[in-house]
C-alpha cells in the first residue's frame, strides 16, 4: 500500500478549513496530519471530530503549526496574507508542498513568498477552482488572439460579507488578459469608474464589482469589439471545488521542484 501524504491544514475550524478536512479525509491518497487554529481559539486541545460533522480523524485542534508540519508532507492555507507568509516561511524550513488560497498581498508580501519558495514548493492562486483555472488559461489565450479593437472587462459577483474588491480571482483574470497583451496588469488596470470619467481608453482593463446575498463566486471576461461581444464565463455553486482544487494542487506539488507555482501549471495550461 501506497504511503499517503500527509496533510496539516490551517484555519480548520472555519468554513474553508472544514470543508479541507472534509475532502482531504475522504481521499484514499491522503491524510490530516495537523489542524491548526490561532493561539487562544476555543476549539484548541479539543477533538476536531467532535465539531467538524462526518470527520473521522481524532486529531485535536492545535496551535502549534511547527509541530504540524514536522509530520506532515504538505500545507493547505486559506487564512490572510500575513499569516500565510510567516506559514510560507515556515513550509520553506520544514520542506513541506505550501498551497496557499488567500489573497490581498501585498507586492512586498508576494517577494516574500517568492523567497521562500527558493526552498519548497508553493502553489498559489487566487481561486484553486479547476473551471476558474480554466477559464483563466482561455482569457489569457483570446486576449493574445485579438487586438486593442476589443476592449477587456472583468465583472465579478459575490456575497455581501466578502471584504476586498476586486476579488482576488478577478484580478488574476486581470493578469491573464494582460498577460495575453504582453503587460503587466499594473499598467493596464482601469481605476475605478465614478462621474464624468471621459471616453473608455482601448488598452486598459476595466473591473466590475458586485456584491449581494450568499453568491458564492461568478466571474466573466468580457471583451466587447464593434457589433459582437466574446463572454467567458465561470459560476460557482458549491465552495467544495476550491477544497477539491488544493487537493489536485497538493498531489502535483508532492513530485515538483522547488520554486512558486500556480494552479495553471497544475493543470499544465501554460
């Protein structure tokens, strides 16, 4: 029998960690090596199956993430950017597969990760969904096809709790089209749009913002030309693609070298 890899993942008792521990637990591939809480949090020293439902595992919540990572083979982080840094940092020392799903970096915060990925494999995108990954390989390759006559624009919806905008996903969408241009999004992302803006300038990228209800996530690459529209589309409705998607990122990064990755080499879209 195959050795499973072993997984730690962090921030288990939110949404997104039980819903890791959920569709890592039922891989025959893995395991959860470690549950990692901040320090002071309730649930630390208590039995994750006992509040996590269907889990099987008798791990108990931690706060110690060096010990969860001296066992384990792989990290899934979904937290913020300053913890997933120091957590970058330390996947780097204990050689361990860093998967990281948050977003908000900040550029000094990116070089960081950057750093540390010299000594491990890290694997971060904006969204681990497979369908967004896709759909991201296909804006970066419409944009390379057609020229400034088209103009770009990226309109993403979500719930009413979300905190940044645009979402992290739509700017990886940015980056895609701008990539396709031969660009930076930093030279080519439109400001936001509010008054007498003036006529629409044909190289930049425009980002549409929504915000409402329980949306889960949708995300469109528009680009409009004279008398025809092209739309790529991706609607989320089911948060367990993300937790599906950092599983497939985990078992790729396991047999890759060291360096910073994202889920478009996963899916060898590149």
């Amino acid at each position: 029998m195959a050795k499973k890899i072993r997984i730690t993942i962090v921030g288990a008792s939110g949404r997104m960690g039980r819903m890791l521990a959920s569709v890592v637990e039922e891989d025959q591939d893995l395991e959860i090596s470690g549950l990692i809480e901040v320090q002071g949090h309730f649930l630390i020293g208590k039995l994750a199956n006992k509040e996590i439902s269907g889990l099987k595992s008798n791990l108990e919540f931690s706060d110690d993430i060096e010990v969860a990572l001296s066992v384990s083979d792989a990290v899934i982080d979904f937290t913020n950017p300053e913890t997933s840094v120091s957590i970058a940092k330390l996947a780097a020392r204990y050689h361990v597969v860093d998967v990281i799903g948050t977003t908000g970096f900040s550029q000094q915060q990116l070089k960081q990760i950057e750093k540390s990925a010299r000594e491990t494999t890290i694997i971060r995108a904006g969204n681990m969904s497979l369908g967004l990954n896709i759909l991201t390989g296909l804006a970066r390759k419409v944009s390379e096809a057609l020229d400034l006559d088209f103009d770009a624009e990226i309109i993403e919806m979500h719930h009413g709790k979300k905190v940044d905008a645009p979402s992290g996903t739509a700017l990886m969408l940015g980056e895609a089209v701008a990539d396709g241009r031969g660009k930076c999004l930093d030279d080519l992302k439109e400001k936001p749009r509010d008054g007498i803006v003036g006529p629409r300038k044909k190289e930049k990228i425009g980002f549409s913002v929504i915000r409402g209800g329980d949306i889960i996530g949708n995300h469109s690459v528009m680009f409009a030309g004279m008398g025809e529209q092209i739309i790529l589309q991706h609607n989320a409705t089911d948060r367990r693609i993300f937790a599906r998607g950092a599983v497939k990122a985990v078992k790729w990064g396991i047999t890759a070298s060291e360096g910073e990755y994202s889920m478009l080499d996963v899916l060898n879209l590149h």
